[in-house]
C-alpha cells in the first residue's frame, strides 16, 4: 500500500468493535456495527450485507435496448430499468450471472460481453455492489420467468433513454449509470 | 391516469397484505411486508425506509468539480464521492439540504443551482430518493463537520472524472450518475 493510501486510512479509516445480528432475511442482512472513529470515538454504523447482483444493457444492432417496465414495491411504482437480478451465491461468475439474468428475463442471449464497471448503489449502509455490463450481437430465445416475476420488455433506441436519462424522467441509478456507460462506448450521445 | 398506465397496473402492481416492522434504526427502518402479486399469489418483500437524500456537483469557474475522499464502512474502503447528505427531516427542502450539505461538509456556497433529477439507488429494497443538484458560482466559506465526521476534499477536473467513471474507476453509484449528467448539461465529454 502507497504512503497515501496509508495516511489516508488513518485519517478517515473506521474498525469494527462490535457486530450485532439484527436481522437475517432472504435479501437484507441488517447489522448494526459498533465503530472505532479516527479520532478514538466509538460510533453505531446500521448497514445491509447484500449478495451483490449485475445488470446488463443490451442493445441490438441497430441500437436499440431491452428495457423492462417493472413494478418496484418500495416506491410504489412502475418504472423503467435495464435487466438486472442477484447473484444465486455469492461466489457466482459474474459474467455467468449477468447471461443468466438476461435470458431469463428477456429470452436474449448475446454474443460479445463488455464490462462496464462497479455500481455501489449505497455505500454508506450497504455493501451491495453491481457488477455492470454492455451485451451485443443478440439472438433472441425463450424468456425463462418464475411464476411469480411480472415484468414487460421493450426495445428502445438508446439514443431517446440517453435523452430520457439527461432530462430525468428515467430515475433507476444502475439504469442511468449503466446506460450513460454503454453510449459513451457505443460513441452515442 | 390514462389507460396504458392501468393496464400496466394491473399487469404488474402488488399490492401491501401485511407489514410487519423489524428494526426501526437512527438511518434504516426496516421491514418485512406481505404484498398481493397480479396473480393473486402472496409473496414478501424485505424493505428499507429512508428518509431520503440530496447529492451537489459543485464545479467551479474552470471546471473543477470539489470531491470528497470518504471511508465507507459497509465497503470497508475509502472512495471518492460527490458531497451528499440525508435530510435532516423528511420534509425538508430538498434544495436547501443540498445547500447545507454542501456548505457543511466543504465550506463552499453557490450562486447557481440546477437540479439533475431523481436517483432511486435501489428501488427494489430501499425506497430512498435521492435528489441530484449542479451548483456553479462557487464562494470558499468556512466547513462545519460534526466532531465526528472525517472526509477530505479535494479539486479534480469535471474531464479527468467523466475519463475515471467511464474506465471504471470511480464506483460509487451517485457520483457516477450525477458527474455525467452534469458533464452533459456543461457540454464537457
């Protein structure tokens, strides 16, 4: 580790002193941490352990992407997203999953993987992380849905989400970032 | 709401059966719901209440956007953000919690303020909305952290950032968003 690095972490750096069990569900793993500060105090720190999860912006050869419209509980509402699903372990091949998730979704497959980066949606009480990728050369299959998954696909031209994105009418984070990402290499804008 | 918006509903909406409170935290409010698919069939969704958040991209005269270096602890590294902040009530002003955020965690004020729309930084869990600002006209004042709050500032050029999100350097979700939304609406690329 640099010299930096190193001043940087004794600055700014937190140690956990305690850990409490909160709650253990199917998705969140709530804690709540004690905390060693830089200055010696101690502090509470609430945060989620999440699997982590990947998502995928697919764009056809004339540049169109396979968008959902999906109902998001929590905020009450229909909105428009890329295909994106957990990891089923958490040593899963991210590649793998972002191809599992994107079949199953929406029925594609794709030819050429480019990734795209991390995406840490919360990192201040969460230590999700999404792993982000741009499919090509797509061939369309069977959409592979669990009985109780309800979402719509549709295809549009990358060129009006990047507009929907610039004027705020597409509100997902990963979306917006993972969209952004894919039409700054596709030399869209 | 018109009729696409209804059939979309219907095909997609749950609808709340049962809530059942499992931690009500200083920053999480957790709970478990039971919720009615479209198909009539019971499921459960695991979620998080937030009070909701603002996030600043403060450029300056030469295009220099003030970033922070702050320690996550659910990541357990340090990262570099744009300055952010929860409200300190759910019906703040938005605006003016962006304001303080920015005033109290850097020292600067603004002169101009537009607003780069909404971030759901994870709708599928977390219900928190996070409103995203760019303030140009920067004024140095005085920063006022709590005893308790560590970050350091620092002056990197709105190119060098938009080069670092898009190779994946810079993973936190909000500053991606934001700092390309703001590169676009300031005609840098």
């Amino acid at each position: 580790m640099s010299d930096i690095k190193e001043k940087e972490l004794e600055q700014l750096g937190e140690t956990q002193v305690d850990s409490q069990d909160i709650f253990d569900g199917f998705v969140l793993h709530v804690k709540k941490d004690t905390i060693k500060l830089p200055n010696g105090n101690e502090a509470t720190r609430e945060i989620i352990r999440h699997i982590g999860a990947v998502c995928v912006v697919p764009v056809t050869d004339d540049n169109k992407v396979i968008m959902e419209r999906q109902f998001r509980y929590p905020i009450d509402r229909v909105i428009t997203e890329i295909p994106a699903g957990k990891l089923d372990d958490k040593n899963e091949n991210r590649l793998m999953a972002a191809k599992r998730e994107l079949r199953e979704e929406t029925g594609y497959e794709a030819d050429e993987w480019l990734d795209l980066g991390i995406y840490y949606p919360a990192p201040a009480y969460s230590d999700e992380k999404i792993t982000m990728y741009l499919a090509k050369g797509l061939h369309k299959g069977e959409r592979d849905l669990d009985e109780d998954e309800f979402l719509n696909v549709e295809e549009i031209p990358i060129k009006s989400l990047v507009d929907d994105i610039l004027s705020g009418k597409i509100t997902d984070g990963k979306t917006q970032v993972a969209i952004l990402k894919a039409a700054a290499h596709l030399n869209i804008s």
